[in-house]
C-alpha cells in the first residue's frame, strides 16, 4: 500500500541552474516530443475548449478599491493549466505575474513565474519550482524547433528584431538547430540593447553577430527572421523584404501582408488554441479585444485561405503535415506558447533534480487530516 505521506520538492532558480535548464538543444529536443504529442491529440489544456492558453487575472482600467492593481498590458496574472501524455503522463500548471515597473522599482524581473507538477491521477503535488528560465528557455526551443523543421537547409543568414531576453533564447535556439547559420543580424530600438546582445550572443555561439540600424536591414533577404518586441507597437514585415523559402518565426506581436499569408505555409504552434483565442477574445468589451492573429482568423472566415492549409507544429512534429522546408515558398511560424513546453521542460528538470539530489523536500503532511 502506497504512504499517506506527502512530501513535494522544491527547485529554487540555483536547483534548476544544476539540473540544467539552460540546456538549449535537450529543451529542444523535449519540445520535439511534446509537440508530437500535441499533433497525436495526447493532452489536454483549460478551458471549455480543452485548448486554452489560460486564464488570465483581468484588472479593471480604474479600479474602485484602494490597492488593487490597475490594469493595462504588462499588469497581469496568469494561470495555464494542463496535462501532457506520452511517457509524461502528468498535469501542471504555470501562474505568473508581470509588473513592468518592476525592473525600475523593485529591481525584480518584469514576470515572475512558478510552476507546479502533479500526479493526475492522485492530483497529488510532486514538485514546485522557479520557472522565470524554465520559461525563456521553452519558448526559445519552440521557435528552434520550427527552425528544425520549416528553415531550409541551406539557411545562413538570421535576422532578429528585439535584442531582449525572449530574443536571446530563441537565437540561441536558432543556432542550435541550424549549423549552417553564419550571420546573425540584429534591430532593437534601443541601440544599447543591441550592442550588448552583439556581445554576449557572437562569444556565446561563436558566430558573427552584428547590429542594424534599420527594421528593414534586420529583415530583407534573411534566410530566418525572429521577432519578440515588448510594447505597444506591432511592426510590419513587408512581403517584398521576404525573401523565397525564408522562415519567418514569431514568437512576439508583428503584422504581415495579406498576399503574403496567402502564399506561404502557415504553421501555428497549435490552431485549435489559436481558435479558442478568438472565441475567448470574442466575450472582452470592444475597447479591450485583443485576439492574437486576428488577420489570419479573417482570412479563414472569408474563405481566402482554406483552414485544411493550416497545418501546425504538433502536426509537423509527429509526422502529420505536408511541408516541403526546401521549398521556395515561405514559411510563417507563430508561437503564443503553450502549458505543455513547459509541463515537458519541468519534467525534464524534476527528474534530472531527483536523480542529482537537488531540491528541499517540503512535507505537506505526514497523514492528511481528516474530519
Ligand atoms: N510566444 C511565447 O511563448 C512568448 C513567451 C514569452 C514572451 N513572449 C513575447 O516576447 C516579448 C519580448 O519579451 P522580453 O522578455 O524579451 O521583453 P523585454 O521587454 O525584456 O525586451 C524587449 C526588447 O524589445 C525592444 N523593442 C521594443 N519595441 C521595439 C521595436 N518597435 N523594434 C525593435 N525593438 C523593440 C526593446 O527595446 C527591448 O530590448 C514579449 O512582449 C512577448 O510578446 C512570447
């Protein structure tokens, strides 16, 4: 008979940092797995949908009470919950918050995120953990993995708009998953933030990696192109700066051109979330609608593009989808992120912590109290 006793780990940001979670190339090789899994139809996620990418803590614009936290774009909470199939077999959920004077007033990063792991059977707890890097890391492997497979082969040169910490990752994620790569441009309005992002991603990856000044420079005739602005702005990628066969990877806001939607391959992490995005979307007042690719959705409703032609990264991955990554034709990748990169990378790092012995043992209880 199995112990009433339930004792969890704790991971701390040093305990993750030793059971490795700034492992690019294993990250993307999990994300590889989970995506299969995704394409088979082995999980499951929130909402009525059971494709939702979470539940988001909506502060009003004006709050009525003293103390509560005024809503707008980087004032938030976060839930996403989920379960991941395959040899995973466990539920987690990712609860964040995001504060954008945090840096300037707390000296805290602008999100702050914890993860926890369960058993789904017993719903038993197994693990709580740090998962600002767990997070970086996954959405980073996301866009390296629609490099692995949606970048030709031949691809040499990247371009990358936003020198910021998401940016980092997915360069790192990049470059990973094509040795061929030679270049690495970069665009961020703040000239400083690129410099640095020069500096440390040409030593870490060894590779040429320089700044532009312009968006445009960033963008015309690259071979991969990423983007991860934070702010208001949403940039605009010109069809004709698009280069044959390139891939455009995005794991951050960026419009596009309507032609262009309609010749490329386009590939979402996952359409169905992409949908529930818009049914979710569909129920906010007017003045604070925000629905993720709504072109794209606008697109489909019309009829112009068909949604058999959308085939997502959970379909490439497990073998599923039709696409030729050598192709002249272009490729559109878009990432919102999804629970299950991060239910694959925690499992990841809480078995390599129970295998290291890493971690505090936290007693919930020695016998659960009973009435
Ligand atoms: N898809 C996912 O799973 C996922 C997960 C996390 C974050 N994100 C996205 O990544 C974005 C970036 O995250 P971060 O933590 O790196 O943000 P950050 O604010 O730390 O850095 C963003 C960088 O973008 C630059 N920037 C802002 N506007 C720009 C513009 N118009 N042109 C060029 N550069 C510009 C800023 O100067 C800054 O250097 C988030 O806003 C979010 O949209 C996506």
């Amino acid at each position: 008979m199995s112990s009433s006793k339930l004792v969890l780990k704790f991971l701390s940001q040093q305990d993750m940092i030793a059971a490795g979670v700034t492992d690019m190339s294993y990250c993307i090789d999990m994300m590889d797995e989970a995506f299969a899994l995704l394409g088979k139809g082995d999980y499951v996620m929130g909402g009525s949908t059971r494709n939702s990418h979470g539940q988001r803590v909506w502060f009003p614009k004006e709050p009525a009470f003293e103390g509560m936290p005024k809503g707008g774009p980087d004032q938030r909470f976060m839930s996403l919950p989920g379960y991941l199939g395959g040899r995973f077999k466990i539920c987690g959920n990712k609860w964040y918050g995001s504060n954008v004077n945090n840096p300037k007033n707390h000296g805290l990063p602008r999100s702050i995120l914890t993860m926890t792991l369960n058993d789904p059977e017993t719903a038993r707890p197994l693990a709580i953990m740090e998962a600002n890097i767990l997070s970086g890391m996954r959405t980073g492997a996301v866009v390296g993995l629609s490099a692995r497979y949606l970048a030709r082969d031949d691809s040499e040169t990247l371009g990358v708009i936003a020198a910021g910490p998401i940016s980092k990752f997915c360069t790192d994620a990049i470059a990973k998953a094509l040795p061929s790569l030679k270049k690495i441009v970069v665009f961020d309005i703040n000239a400083d933030a690129a410099n640095r992002f020069c500096e440390e991603m040409s030593e870490k990856l060894n590779i040429d990696v320089s700044p532009v000044s312009t968006f445009e420079d960033a963008v015309k005739g690259q071979d991969v192109i990423t983007s991860a602005i934070s702010g208001d702005h949403t940039p605009l990628f010109e069809e004709k700066w698009l280069k044959e066969g390139s891939l455009l990877t995005l794991p951050g806001r960026a419009n596009v051109e309507d032609d262009y939607l309609r010749g490329a391959y386009i590939v979402p992490d996952c359409w169905e979330m992409q949908k529930t995005y818009k049914i979710e979307g569909m129920m906010l007042p007017e003045d604070e609608r925000a629905i993720p690719h709504s072109q794209l959705h606008n697109l489909v409703d019309s009829g112009e593009i068909a949604e058999s032609e959308i085939q997502d990264l959970g379909k490439v991955a497990a073998g599923l989808a039709d696409i030729d990554k050598n192709s002249a034709k272009r490729k559109y990748f878009i990432s919102n992120g999804m629970i299950l990169q991060d239910i694959a990378w925690a499992t990841a790092m809480y078995e390599s912590a129970v295998e290291k012995g890493l971690g505090q043992d936290l007693v919930m209880w020695d016998e659960p109290y009973r009435v």
